[in-house]
C-alpha cells in the first residue's frame, strides 16, 4: 500500500489544529505540547521524503505524486507532488513551523486561537509548495490570508490592525490577478496541471491574450510576495507589528512562496518571455538589494532592520531567478532556504531581546554581552550568516548566485548587473555589524542588569537554527543535489552543462 | 397538460392556503412553522422526483419543468427553510398576524418557482408580480415608520419596473407575434436583420425588458432601492429578498434572453455586451459604497448588488462566445445555489445579534467574538466566503463563474471583478474585526434560538461542505446547466 | 383618415411617457400611483393594438391585458394599504418627506 506522505504532511498540522480545538478547556501547556508533537512528525515525515527522493538522473521530476478526481468540471484535481525545488522549500516549512511553535512558547493571551491559527497557516504553505494543480494551489495561496490576518491584527503589536490589512489588501490584489492569469493559462493549455504545463511549449500554443500578459498577471501576485521593489511596502509594517513567532514565518516561508512561484511559474511555463523580461527584472533586482540594504541602514528600530534587510536578500532571489542559469537558479533556490533560517532567527533573537528588554530602539539599548552572551554568539552567528560569511548557509547561497548570475549569457547586462548587486553585500556588513555593536557592545546598561539570558526551551530554538545554518555552510551539497533535480526540467536554462 | 410537473407549486401553495386557514383557529408558533416547513419538505420531494425526469415543456410551452428549473426551485426551497427558520425567532413583532406572514412568504416562493419554469412572456409576468406583490406587503410589514416606508419604496419602484417590462413585452409581442420564447426566437431569426438598429422596436423591447429585470436582480442604474428596502424590511424578509428573488430573477434572465434573444449570434453577441457592461458597473458600485456604511443591513444589501454584478459575469459569458455555453450557465446556477446558503447564513446571523442588541450598526458588532463565539464564528464564515477566500463556496463559486467567463474571451471582465473582490476585502474584513478585536460594549452573552442557530450550522455547513468537496453540487448544476430547453 | 396601428402605438407610448412622468416628478404617494396605472395602461393599449392588427385571429395580446388588468388591481390594493400606514404613522403621503433612511 502506497502510504500518502504528502497528504499527511500536509494536513498534520490542520490535524492538530483541531486537536486543539476540541480540547475541552485546555491549558496553554497542553496546547503548546499538541501543536508541538504534530509539526514535528510533519517535520520528521517531510525528512523522510527526503531522504527517500530519488535523486538520479534518470528520475522523473515529480515524486511522491497523489492524484484524486476533485472537481473535473474545471478541470481540476487534488494533485499533490514535489520536485527538487519545492522539496526544499517543503522542509524550510516544516522546519520553520517547528521552530515557530518554540518560539511562541511563552504566548499566554488567547492561546488556543493563537496555535490553531499558527497551525492553519502552515498548513496553507505546505500546500503552496506541494500543490500540481493550479487551483490547488491558488486556493492554499489564498487560504493563508486568514490565519495571517488574524495573527497579525489580535496578537501583534503597535498598528496592527492597519498592517494586517494592508498585508490582506497588497496580497489579495496579486493573487486576484494571479487568478485571472491561472484561468487564461488554462485555456490556453487546457489543463490545470503544473507538470504538464511546464512540458508543453506554450509559444506555440494559441492562447486568449498574448503569452506576456498571463506572464504578467501571473508575476504580479508574484512580485508582490517576495517582494519587488516597489511592492515592497507592505512588509515592513507586516513585519514590524507581527508577533515574533509570525514574524519568522513570514520572513522564513511566506516570501519564499514568491520565489518558487516565479520559479514554477514565470520560468518554468515561459522561457521565451521570461528570457525577454529577464534584464528589466535583473536590475529590478539591483534595485531591490540596493535600496533594501541602504535604507535598512537608516533603521533605529531593530525589528524593521531585520524587515527590510530582507528585501535586499530577496532581491538576490529574484537575481538568481532570472539570470536564468542552473547555477544561479540553484542558488537562489538555497538562497531561498538560507534566507528562511537566517531571517527566521534573527527575528528569534530580535523577539528575544524585545522580551526581556522591552525595547528594540537600537538607540537605547546596549552592551548587552555582558548580560546575556548565549544571546549575543547566536545574534552575532545569524548576523555573520545574513552578510554571508564564509562557513554558513549564507556564503553558499550568495556565492552561487553571484557565480550563477554572473556567467549568464542569457541576459547581456548580467555581469554589470550582478557586479552591482554584490555591492549590496558591503552594505549588509555594514548595518549589520553596526547593529551588533549597537545593540550587544559598548558599555553595559544599568536597566538591563537583571535581564536573563535564554532559557533551555530557546535555547533549544536557537541552536537548532545554528545547526541548520552550519550545516548547509558546511556541506550545501546535501541540498543542491536535490534542487539540481528540480532545475533541470526547467527548458529555458541556456549554458546548461 | 401534466399536473405532476407542477406538484412543487400546487404543493406549497396548498401549504400556503393551510397556514392562512389554521391562522383562523390557532396562531401559535410551532403549529405555523412546523406546517410551513412540512410543505417545504413536501415541494422538495416532488421536485426531486421531477429533477430524474425528462425536461419538457408543460401548458402548451409556458413552463418547462427542465432541470435548470428544478435547480432554482431548489435554491428558492432552500432560501425558504432558512427563511422560516430564521422568522421563527423574529416573529414575535408580528404576532398578531403571524399566519398571514408566513402565508405570504410561501405564496412569493411559489411565484418564484414559477417564474424559474416560465418560458412564455404572459406567464413569467404573472408570476414575477405574483412573488413581488407578496415581497411588497412583507417589506412593509412591522407597519412601522421604516418599514412601511421600505415598503412603499419598494411597491412604487417596484410597480415602475414592471411596467416597463411589461411595456418592453409588448413590443417583442408587437414584433413577433408570439409570447412563447422558442417562438419568439424563431420569429426574430426570420426577420433576417444584420443588426439592433434595424429594428428599433426590437431594440426597444429589449433595452425595457432588461431594465424591468435589471430591477428585480438589482443591476446599476436601478439598485437605488436596495438598500432603502433591505435596511427597513423586517431583516428575514431582506435576506430572502436578497437570494431567492434575485435567484429566480437571473434565472428568468437567463431564459428570456437565452432562448428568446440567443440567436442570432450578434443578437447575442449585443446583450452579452449590455451584461457586461452592466456588470462592471454594477459590482464597482455596490463595493465602493459599501465601504462607506455604517448599517449592517445597508452594508450587506450593497455588498448584494455586488455579488449581483459578478454573477451577471455569468451572464455575459453565456452569450459571449463562440459557441453555445452550458459551462456559463452550471457556473451560474452554482454560484447562486453557493450566495443563496452564504447570504441567508449571514442575514440569520445578523438577526441573532439584533435580536439581542436591538440595532444594526456595524459599531454594535465590537466584540461579538467574545460575547457569542459561535454566531460570530458563523457570520465570520458567511463574510468570508463572500468575499471568496478559502475553504468556502464562496471561492468555487468565483472561480467557476470567472473560469467560464475566461473561457469565452471575458478576460478583461475577470479581471475588473477580480480586482472588484479586493475593494470588498475591506469592509467584510471591517467587520470580522470588530467582532474579534474591538472591545465588547458590554460582557453580555447574546443568546441565540434553538431555529436560529440551526439555520445558521445548516447555512454554514453547507458552505464548508462545498467549499471543499464541491463537486457535490458541481455535477448537479452541470445537468441544470446543460438541460436548458 | 383612418385610425391604424401607428396612431394606437403612438398613444400608448405618450401615455407610457405622461405616466412615467408621474412617477419620477410628482411627490403624492397617490399620483405616483395613478402614474404606474397610466404606465400600466399603455401597455396594454399596445397589446390589445398589436393583437388586433398583428395577429387578427389570435386574441393573445387581449388575454394578457386581462391579465395585467387583474394585476394592477391587486397591486393597486396593496399599494393603497402601504399608504394608508404611512399615512397613519406620519401624516403625510408625500414621497420626499418619507426619507428616514436616506435614498
């Protein structure tokens, strides 16, 4: 009997959501521990469908496929399956959503919503990511808007209600115009399949608007989530006023939902037009890392830092994306995973220090090394691996994305293109060393005398993202041999070895 | 002449004449209702039976029981047992007369399910005045200020755009020579004309017919009395206002201008036109207003003629394309089957909450999440499976219809509606925060009825389970859509 | 000169015009009224017209004015009705004093 991974994955969290739900009067202990106990075997199965992924050459791009008749009359079906790619991105979810119930152990208000909509949320991700079917995976894109609402506008802070729904409306917009592109395409193709679109060559096939239109309609909903200069604005706020924990979903998962939707999508259905686009979306790409890394250097506010240094990195996405190379493209692929642990702690630790601190003003805080060091060597090793020292994730990503983009010879610009954006990196080092010496050196503060430093279940947190972080310093083959599986479907990639 | 086909009618008519008669003898609340809902059960087995049958024309081709009939009688049945349900809490400020009420209620259902058999212009007049004329006395029934002045509105606006339907009838009878719609269409086909403006009187005809039913779905320019209307009707009569009128409203639409005006393609090819652009404006004015209201009731009753504009999208497509388009027409049946559960499930709600608090600001809502989770869990369903996110009918029901506007070359209609939904993000959000994040005005529990709630988990029930598995109603609307005689 | 088709089409459609009038641009509830009765009539005048010398034998368009006669009757009852609450709850019966809730 074939055992469904997939489905399982995906809907043990939803599981435990209503697990949570049905508990009569439950404690907060209680419910952190049931929400705990199903991310984790959503996590330990999603490591075994890795482990089981067929890497050779010879294996066909979607694995582990499940398919049932859903709705015919559309021509829509419930087809669950990964490929390299969205594997990755499969346990960046399931990883993160482990983490996040971590680090949201301490939420006591409302608690039983809290971790059903946490649990919600992540089950719409997983779905993004391992959804065939086009409606499949418009619907879960859209199923996440209302957990993210919610967590956002009850448990956030500051103007949360303005942030949510300016977070709701930026996102419906897209994903509006996402729709109407998904409908075209199927038109156009006749199926709702990802894997059969991405097979056929669309450049020949007579569709209602030209191919470029459902390209746009399509990289808009896109764009917006990864997000794309000028999109970008509704992150910060989101950021800003989210809860820790949602923030570290957002920044580790949600903007990867962008990504590999440019990925699938925008190049893997498109090449010939993505082609045409690639040099204005490259120095869109410029743009992002640029202007997101000098105006995070004018941020006071520790936790808006940390939001808009990701628009510079996922500017390297979108570099890495349509340079259009396998190399560049794997590389933005991990640089996708790199991101989503980085970012994902760093805004841990930034939660962290907010809580013990009550302050996240960079102009006032300081010299906290002396008080709580665990939080400071963690701090410093997300702060080296976001401006991509060597030995951590960061490096790995950076560097093949930089390699990837540089020798393409798809996009003439791309050297000039990808020169400037590695001058983002100077900039990265430069906030981000600034903000440790701000925050961590300098003379000790008397108010913070008495803060404690991590405790065992943070800790817990916090090393494990070290762990990951170092492991794909160290060794990012284990990841780039999957997503090589993925890249190589992808017709489009011109110097392909 | 097969009076079986006809047994949904005669049955609940017959229900009609019992509730008034038992009105006489005893108008206690669980004998009214539970009769009433008998009859509700009974039309609905007959109809049932008449959905296996053969669709075929009855009268001489007025009515054809064909199962695109049968799929709106099922709507207007559903509407009706959520009606009653939702009635039997509300009831009390029309005690004295609460036969008569419930007797009108069923009469205007029986009009209704009339007009979604008729195929022949005598017929659907009758039995379009017959609902409304019901619908005009239950407006204005609690005989208070707002509401009889919701009623007299109605009754005079209403009366207005059935004349001129009528007046626009009497021009394609003019023309034609025959009130049966098959007959017309032939008629007009050997006409041979090349265009509208050939012949003015066609024109005429059918610009007055589709304003007198653009009044009945509430299309731009003649939604004006929707919200006067919805705000002052007692609020069970508005949600039924809201599905079942506008339900069998589009699917009287839908056969006039279907089978009397498809052919020739540009015949066709123009109204489809008219629709669309009737449809634009009609979703951008009643989402831009909506932000505005304070009222619930007013909210909900613009936010209806929006839902009505995306469902003439439906309209268009029909027409539009090519070919002949039974995808437009299932999509169309869905999507109203899907606004009838969501719509209804939010008026139940928002009767609860009044009955409680007494009023229908939005103001009001604050805090509901905390006072009455359940009425407010449900309310949140119902707003957000109207503004078509997931896992509700609500998105299927979109997708469907947009899908079959797509497929007849309607992108750029898609796409004005699409980005239509995003203004109504605003104020369905609006109010599903209050509920959870404002503060409540006081810790009191709102309580809710025994009916009340019941017809509120069936509404919302129905919407889950459609939003999940929706081939269920999928398939049956695909039959109704393709048996179109 | 002979009455033919055009003259009948032509009276109903200035009775239809003078009882549209009636009802956008008159204030009392009852004139409002006789104006959809006048709308009403006109188009029977024109069914009765196009039936006579349309479809001499078939008496469809004289059927149906019976039945737009029968109709406006009762909703002219039920109108009358409406009014007659309005007139109680408010004393007054012109349509642009009854605005609680703003148009």
């Amino acid at each position: 009997m074939n055992i469904p991974y997939l489905t399982l994955i995906l809907f043990l969290p939803v599981a435990g959501a209503i697990v949570v739900a049905l508990l009569p009067k439950p404690e907060q202990k209680t419910i952190r521990s049931v929400a705990l106990v199903f991310t984790l075997l959503s996590f330990f199965l999603s490591i075994g469908v890795f482990l089981g992924f067929d890497r050779s050459s010879a294996a066909g791009t979607m694995q582990f496929e499940e398919k049932l008749s859903w709705l015919p009359a559309i021509g829509s079906a419930y087809h669950l399956g990964v490929d390299g790619i969205s594997l990755v991105m499969m346990i960046l979810t399931t990883l993160i959503g482990v983490l996040t119930i971590l680090v949201s152990w301490k939420v006591t208000s409302r608690p039983r919503e809290y971790f059903i909509w946490l649990l919600v949320l992540e089950t719409s991700i997983l779905g993004v990511f391992t959804s065939v079917d086009l409606i499949m995976f418009f619907i879960f894109w859209e199923v996440e808007l209302v957990p993210m609402y919610f967590l956002i506008s009850i448990w956030g802070t500051g103007r949360k209600e303005y942030s949510a729904l300016k977070y709701v409306i930026y996102t419906i917009t897209g994903s509006a115009l996402m729709l109407a592109g998904i409908l075209t395409l199927y038109f156009s193709v006749g199926t709702m399949d990802m894997a059969v679109i991405a097979q056929t060559d669309l450049s020949k096939a007579t569709t209602i608007i030209p191919l470029a239109g459902i390209f746009v309609l399509l990289l808009i909903g896109f764009a917006i989530k990864l997000p794309v200069f000028p999109l970008h604005t509704w992150l910060p706020d989101a950021h800003t006023d989210a809860p820790t924990a949602v923030s570290v979903v957002l920044a580790g998962v949600l903007l990867k939902m962008g990504g590999y939707g440019m990925i699938r999508f925008n190049v893997g259905f498109f090449p010939s037009v993505a082609e045409d686009a690639a040099p204005i979306l490259m120095a869109l790409a410029v743009v992002n890392v640029l202007y997101g890394a000098a105006i995070t250097l004018r941020q006071t506010d520790l936790k808006r830092l940390i939001a808009y240094s990701s628009v510079s990195h996922m500017g390297l996405v979108l570099l890495g994306v349509f340079a259009l190379t396998p190399v560049s493209l794997t590389g933005a692929t991990l640089q996708m995973f790199n991101h989503g642990v980085v970012t994902g702690l760093l805004f841990a630790m930034v939660g962290l220090v907010y809580d013990k601190t009550h302050n996240r003003n960079l102009g006032k805080l300081g010299g906290l090394a002396r008080q709580m060091p665990i939080v400071v060597v963690v701090f410093s090793i997300a702060g080296l691996a976001s401006l991509g020292l060597p030995g951590t994730s960061g490096f790995a990503a950076e560097f093949l994305v930089f390699v990837g983009s540089f020798t393409s010879t798809t996009v003439t610009s791309a050297r000039v293109l990808t020169l400037l954006s590695a001058f983002g990196i100077v900039l990265t080092a430069g906030y981000i060393l600034w903000m440790l010496q701000r925050v961590f050196y300098g003379p000790p503060k008397e108010e913070y005398n008495r803060v404690p430093d991590a405790d065992r279940v943070e800790m817990l947190c916090i090393f494990s993202f070290v762990a990951v972080i170092g492991l794909i310093g160290i060794y990012p083959a284990i990841l780039t041999n999957v997503i090589q599986v993925g890249t190589r479907s992808l017709t489009v990639l011109v110097g392909a070895p | 002449m097969n009076l079986w086909l006809l047994a949904p009618e005669l049955s609940l008519f017959f229900t009609a004449v019992v509730v008034l008669l038992l009105g006489l003898a005893s108008s206690r609340r669980g004998i009214v209702i539970g009769v009433s809902l008998l009859g509700v059960l009974v039309s609905f087995v007959f109809a049932a039976f008449l959905w296996s049958g053969t669709p075929q024309a009855t009268f001489n081709g007025m009515l054809s029981v064909d199962q695109f009939a049968v799929f709106f009688k099922f709507i207007v049945l559903a509407a009706l047992v959520l009606v009653i349900l939702a009635s039997a809490d509300y009831d009390y400020k029309v005690e004295q007369v609460r036969a008569e009420y419930f007797t009108l209620i069923l009469i205007s259902a029986v009009g209704l399910m009339l007009l979604s058999s008729a195929r022949e212009l005598i017929t659907i007049y009758v039995s379009l005045e017959m609902s409304s004329i019901s619908l005009y006395v239950l407006a204005g029934f609690l005989r208070d200020r707002r509401s009889s002045e919701a009623g007299l509105k109605y009754l005079l606006l209403g009366s207005v755009a059935s004349a001129t339907l009528l007046y626009g009838m009497s021009f394609v009878y003019g023309l034609t020579g025959k009130t049966e719609l098959g007959q017309i269409a032939s008629a007009i086909q050997s006409l041979s004309l090349s265009g509208l403006l050939d012949n003015p009187a066609l024109l005429l005809g059918l610009v007055l017919v589709a304003g007198g039913f653009g009044f009945k779905i509430s299309s731009f320019p003649f939604q004006m009395w929707v919200p006067d209307v919805y705000e002052g009707a007692p609020t069970p009569i508005t949600g039924y206002l809201s599905v079942a009128s506008k339900a069998a409203g589009f699917a009287a639409v839908m056969r006039i201008f279907y089978d009397a005006f498809g052919a020739p393609s540009w015949l066709g090819q123009n109204w489809g036109l008219l629709f669309a652009g009737l449809s634009i404006a009609t979703m951008t004015v009643g989402n831009i207003v909506a932000t505005a209201q304070a009222n619930i009731k007013r909210m909900m009753a613009y936010s209806s003629i929006a839902q009505a504009g995306y469902i003439m999208v439906g309209l268009a497509a029909v027409s539009m394309g090519q070919s002949v388009a039974p995808a437009a027409r299932s999509a169309l049946a869905f999507f109203l089957a899907s606004y009838t559960l969501t719509n209804m499930g939010a008026f139940v709600a928002i009767i609860a909450f009044s009955n409680k608090t007494n009023s229908d600001l939005i103001v009001d809502y604050s805090g509901m999440g905390r006072r009455a989770p359940l009425l407010a869990l449900g309310l949140t369903l119902c707003l957000v499976s109207l503004l078509g996110l997931p896992p509700t009918a609500g998105l299927i029901a979109k997708v469907y219809i947009f899908n079959a506007a797509v497929q007849q070359g309607l992108l750029w209609l898609v796409i004005v509606a699409v980005l239509n939904t995003v203004v109504s993000a605003y104020y369905y959000l609006r109010v599903v925060k209050l509920m959870w994040l404002g503060n409540p005005v006081s810790e009191e529990p709102v309580p809710s009825s025994a009916a009340l709630r019941t017809a509120l988990f069936l509404a919302c029930a129905g919407i889950l389970l459609l939003g999940i598995v929706p081939d269920l109603l999928v398939r049956l609307s695909e039959t109704a859509g393709h048996s179109l005689l | 000169m002979t009455v033919g088709l055009q003259h009948y089409v032509v009276l109903s459609a200035i009775l239809f015009s003078i009882g549209l009038y009636g009802t956008l641009g008159r204030r009392n509830a009852i004139v409002v009224l006789m104006g959809i009765e006048l709308m009403l009539n006109a188009a029977n005048i024109s069914l009765v017209a196009f039936s006579r010398y349309l479809t001499p034998p078939a008496l469809t368009g004289q059927v149906f004015a019976l039945f737009v006669i029968v109709v406006a009757a009762a909703e002219a009852a039920v109108a009358l009705a409406i009014i007659m609450t309005i007139y109680r709850n408010r004393r007054t019966i012109e349509v642009d004093k009854i605005d609680l809730m703003k148009w």
